[in-house]
C-alpha cells in the first residue's frame, strides 16, 4: 500500500469518526436511533431513556475512536518524512 492511499484511509478514519460522534451526539440522532430502531424495529419496550443515553454515549465514544485511530496514522505517515 502506497501513501497516498494511507493519506487517503487516514483522512476517511478521521471523517468517518467525526460523523458518527455527531450523528450520536444530535437531537436526529438521537431520534432515529430511539424512536426508529430501538423502539419500533426491536421492539423495546423498557426505559427508553437510558438506552437511550447509552446508545449515545457508546456511538459518541466509537467515533472518536475510529477518528483518534485516522489521527494516529496521519502522524505516523508524517513522522516518516
């Protein structure tokens, strides 16, 4: 793999992660993912709230990992120079 695909796999990480720490962390997000998904395609019929808050937390928390992880080989990809 050459760099310019590294550069390219690093910057969709970052991108990506960013995405999924917004879509987790906003008012839509939060809707599609209680409302849509848990509630009428599961059909949980628990505390909403708190999964909720989990599912949140967990998609916000996943994100920038997957963005730390796009960070990290941006670095190494520099530091090589």
């Amino acid at each position: 793999m050459n760099n310019s695909t590294k550069y390219t796999l690093s910057f969709v990480l970052i991108f990506l992660g960013l995405a999924i720490a917004i879509f987790g962390g906003s008012t839509l997000g939060s809707f599609i993912i209680t409302d849509i998904i848990i509630h009428k395609m599961l059909n949980v019929q628990g505390n909403l709230g708190t999964l909720d808050l989990v599912v949140r937390i967990t998609l916000i928390v996943v994100g920038f990992f997957i963005s730390g992880i796009g960070a990290v080989l941006f670095r190494k990809l520099n530091k090589n120079k």
